[in-house]
C-alpha cells in the first residue's frame, strides 16, 4: 500500500467518525427535543390530574375536619361554646359561611361555617341530653 492509499483510508475513516459523531450528536439533539416535549405533557397531565382529582381530595378533607369537629363536640359536651367558637370564625377568617356549589366543590377543603354551627345545634339535640361519662 502506497503513501497516498494509507492517508486517503484513514482520511476516509476520520470522516467515517466525525459524520457518526455529528449523528450522534443530532440524534441526542432531537431525544432531547423529544424528552423536554414529553416533560412538558407530562407536566400537562398531571395538573390536570390534580384539577380533576380536587372534588375527591377535598371531600375526604371535609370528611376528616367534620369527624374533628364531632369528636371536639363530644369531648366537650358543650354545643354553645363551639356555636360561638365557629360564629367567631366569621369575622376574623377569610372563609364564606355559605359558599357557592362551585366553590365548595372545588376550593373548599373544611366544612363551611353553616355546616359546622349546624353540627353543633345536631349534638345538642342528639347527644345533649344524655348523662356524661
């Protein structure tokens, strides 16, 4: 093999790698392209996840604030001072007693103050005539 052959067959091979590098090189370019594409519906999905899911998580909050709230109720036994307690809540939260549907279903993550007075006069109908323990 002449001088001449031997340097065009490794030119020909360093071309080989250089242009199998720019592919690769390509190629990570479009996979990252295609990942962060990916990332971005991913993140998509789950917020609106999150935004569906809102009722359910919310309902099983107010569940466990209302069993709270009764446990309260029977750990006291005493309805008048939990109606005051919760009517008092009316003027230093930020809370609406009585929301709307919408906001109840989808923001509110307590029983509303209504709920909560109600809860209260129930126990004392219910369980305020019994001996205490």
């Amino acid at each position: 093999m002449t001088t001449a052959a031997a340097t065009a067959a490794v030119l020909r091979r360093r071309q080989r790698v250089r242009s199998s590098g720019a592919a690769s090189g390509a190629s990570l370019l479009t996979l990252a392209t295609l990942a962060s594409g990916l990332l971005t519906y991913a993140f998509l999905v789950l917020a609106v996840l999150g935004l569906l899911t809102a009722p359910l998580q919310n309902v099983v909050s107010r569940r466990y604030e209302a069993e709270a709230d009764w446990r309260a109720l029977r750990a006291t036994r005493d309805p008048a001072s939990a109606t005051k307690l919760f009517q008092s809540f009316e003027t230093t939260s930020l809370e609406q007693p009585n929301p709307s549907s919408w906001d109840y279903l989808w923001l509110e993550n307590h029983p509303t103050l209504m709920q909560r007075i109600a809860m209260a006069q129930a126990w004392r109908t219910r369980d305020g005539s019994r001996p205490s323990r």
